[in-house]
C-alpha cells in the first residue's frame, strides 16, 4: 500500500496536474480497459512468448504461488498500464519488452545459488545475458533489466523512464503477489 502511495505520488508530479483527488481518480482503470490493455501487453510481446526458452520461465516459482512467467506478465501489463494512462512519451515496446524479460534467468532462485551469491544480487544481471541471447534486442532493454534490483544493486541505478517504471513497478507487483501468496488471496 505504501509502495503503491509512493508511485501515484511520483506520478502524479510528473504529471503536472494540480489536484491530487482529481488525479487518483483520473487514474483508475476499469477492468473491461484493464482487460483490453492485457491484450495489447500480450499482442507487443508475441514473439518472444513463442520461444521456448520463455516457456521455460513457467517451471520456477517467483513470489507466493506465482510462476516467474506470471510474475513477469503482471510487470509488463502494469508498466503497459501506468504508460497509457498516463500517456508518457517513452518506447513503449522497450518498456514492455525490458518488463517481461526482467526475471528472466531460468533457475529455481529458492534452491539455487549462483556463484556463491544471492539471487537478488545476480539475477538482473543473468536475465540481461539471457535476453541478449535469445533475440538481438536494443541495448536500452538491457540496461532497463540490469537495474531493475535498484536499490539492492545500489551502484546500478536505472537511467531512463522506462528503467525507472519497470523498477517500482516490479516492486509493487513482487509485493503483491507474496502477500496474495501469505494470505491465500486471488
């Protein structure tokens, strides 16, 4: 909730709107809109959802029950989201495509540790290799899922606004979903 707070505050300040109550409603999504926009995310996203090494992404629990692969749609639906409905100029298929492919390093992070280190530390790293190798993406996708940890990775700050989005957008989703998973909520 505080993290949620947080983003509609820094929003809302880029927004430039002068009354806040008239720019949170402003901001709610009906679920028909939500729905539609679902679609959309997906429609950006279809080349990649057809590799099989992002099937693979289905085998590994992320947050609560949530598969990384669920995990990853609800970050790249949320960014789609937050990016039209609050009409920010930004590459939106950088945006989506940097959401999705943020998580993906292909291990159970709960039983694997890598190099010694811990996941938290390592993993943007791994899924910026891992996305390189399966399509020859731009190198601000890269950029955008190397720092998606900030601020745990403290000396690797997002630089664009589509590194910023995807990194409190991960934060809230990751949030929610655990909690959903603690608490047995849909």
């Amino acid at each position: 909730m505080l993290l949620k707070l947080f983003i509609k505050r820094v929003l809302y300040n880029i927004s430039g709107k002068k009354n806040m109550n008239l720019f949170c409603e402003e901001t709610r999504v009906k679920k028909s809109k939500k729905d539609s926009m679902r679609k959309d995310t997906i429609a950006i996203l279809q080349p990649v959802l057809q590799k099989p090494e992002v099937e693979e992404m289905k085998l590994f629990i992320q947050h609560g029950k949530m598969t990384t692969y669920e995990h990853c749609i609800n970050v790249a639906v949320t960014c789609y989201i937050l990016a039209m409905k609050f009409k920010l100029k930004l590459n939106i298929e950088v945006l989506v495509l940097s959401a999705f492919l943020h998580d993906f390093y292909l291990y159970d992070w709960h039983k694997t540790k890598v190099k010694g280190h811990l996941h938290g530390f390592v993993h943007s790293k791994i899924a910026g290799i891992n996305a390189g190798k399966l399509l020859n993406q731009p190198q601000q996708v890269t950029d955008v899922i190397e720092t998606h940890m900030w601020p745990l990775t403290f000396r690797h700050i997002p630089r664009t606004k589509e590194g910023w989005i995807v990194c409190f957008v991960d934060k809230y989703v990751s949030m929610k979903e655990s909690l959903r998973g603690l608490f047995g909520g849909k």
